[in-house]
C-alpha cells in the first residue's frame, strides 16, 4: 500500500509538470514561447499606458496627414482604408485565453470570438474615424476576417457607431490573403488619403509573404511613406513578421515554432 502511495504522489507531481509546459504557467512557461509571448504582449497591450499614448501618437499623425491631404485638390471622393484588428479593434482577451490553454490561434476559435462581436476598441481609434467622416471622407474597412465573420464584425463595429459601418464599406478576404486587389478596387472610385494597419501588408503588397530580411529591406525601400500615407499600429501580438519567422508557414507544431523562434533571437 505504501508503495502504490508513493507511485500516485509521483504520477500526480509528473502530471503537475506537464499541465504547467502546457499552459505556460509553471517554473517550465518557456518551454512555451508562443503561448508565453502571448501573454506577455497581451499584458503589455491591456495594461500599459505606453501602448496607449503609440495609439494616440498613430491616430494623431493620421488626423494631421488627413488635414493636410484636405486642403489639397481631388478628382476623385476621398477615402481612408483601414485594417480592423490591432488596429482599432483590440483582441487580446482571444490570445489570453488561448494562451492559458497552450495554445495559439486557431480558426475556430478565432471565428467564436468573432461571432461574440465584442472586441473593445483601442484607444484613439474612433475619435479618428469619426473626424474624418465629419470631413466627408469615407471609411473603408479591409480585413482578412472571413465573409463567414461578416455578421459578428459588423455588429462589433456597429455597437461603437464607427462610421460607414455597413456591407458595402465592410471588405473582407474572399479567396485570397492580399489586400492588394481590395485595395486597388477602393483606388479605382476613391482616392485613399490615408493607410492604416497593424501589419505591413495592410500598406503594400512588397510584404506579402516574405521573409524577414525582404520585408525588413521593403521597410527601408518605403521609409517616406511611415507617418505620411502609411499610420502603423502597434502589435507585438502577431503579424506577419511572425509569420516571416515560421517561414510563411502555417502547418508548424509548437514544438517547430519554438525552434523557430529560438533561432533568430540574439544573446550575449
């Protein structure tokens, strides 16, 4: 009986050692870096006053391009074309509670957060938007959301009153993940002022799908458009300098993540 005693306390300490890699939670959490980075760039998203002011700071330059692209003359209606998520709409609270699991993004679970249409906004993102309606320039909303996230997305945006918050403003990915093809539809009825994303690929189609060293180049090849035409907003959640890490690959295990990730860090 003693020994089956002892044979339980350490079947249950092993189980304790593997639930904590798995969540990230234990003295182990770096054996999960996605999950853990995830975490951290959440809490460093909801909590610091940091991330808040680089959000005024992109919407203040925004409002400042936008006045000045007012005075000069159009041709054509003008427009703002904006990415959703990270860029004005905060989904830290997905990647928390996937994180606590050990996990990281999946479809499904993206699509019942969406569904729930109850992303907060970030701050100083609607004040923008809301002026530049009130100059009469229209909103555009390109996003790599799926049409199935359609209903969700737009009551999101609805239940904050953003403006042009409706099907024909509302552009969502169809079969392909550039934004580029989307972008020139706008382009062809709208002159776009203004560019605003969380990920480079929101501006340019130089950054889809890269690597890291060719978007990092593209970066420097378009220096003069970075708080001119192009508003960056922070996301160290995810993106695709992630995804350049991984290869542009998006059937890699945990496991061949992490490698990944260890891989192009630098230590003394």
């Amino acid at each position: 009986m003693r020994r089956l005693s002892i044979i339980l306390v350490l079947l249950a300490a092993l189980s304790a050692c593997s639930t904590s890699r798995q969540t990230g939670t234990g003295s182990t959490g770096t054996a999960n870096l996605v999950a853990d980075g995830k975490i951290w760039s959440s809490f460093f998203q909801q909590s610091a006053g940091e991330y808040r002011a680089l959000c005024l700071q992109a919407f203040n330059i925004a409002r400042l391009r936008l006045d000045e692209a007012l005075k000069a003359p159009h041709s054509k209606p003008l427009a703002i074309v904006t990415d959703i998520d990270e860029t004005f709409l905060d989904n830290s609270p997905y990647a928390v509670d996937q994180a606590f699991k050990g996990k990281d993004y999946d479809a499904a679970s993206w699509n019942a957060w969406t569904t729930r249409g109850i992303a907060d906004t970030l701050t100083g993102g609607l004040a923008f938007f809301n002026y530049a309606a009130s100059k009469g320039v229209e909103v555009y909303y390109i996003t790599n959301r799926h049409e199935r996230e359609r209903e969700g997305t737009l009551r999101n945006l609805q239940h904050f009153s953003f403006p042009y918050a409706d099907n024909k403003h509302l552009i969502l990915r169809q079969n392909v993940s550039s934004k580029e093809g989307r972008r020139n539809q706008v382009a062809a009825t709208h002159e776009i002022v203004l560019l605003l994303g969380d990920n480079l690929s929101d501006f340019n189609a130089l950054f889809d799908k890269k690597s890291v060293a060719e978007r990092n180049a593209s970066v420097q090849q378009l220096a003069d458009y970075f708080g001119k035409r192009y508003i960056v907003l922070p996301n160290t959640n995810y993106g695709g300098w992630e995804d350049a890490v991984y290869g542009n690959r998006y059937d890699l295990t945990p496991a061949q993540k992490d490698s990944a990730i260890r891989s192009v860090l630098k230590r003394p």
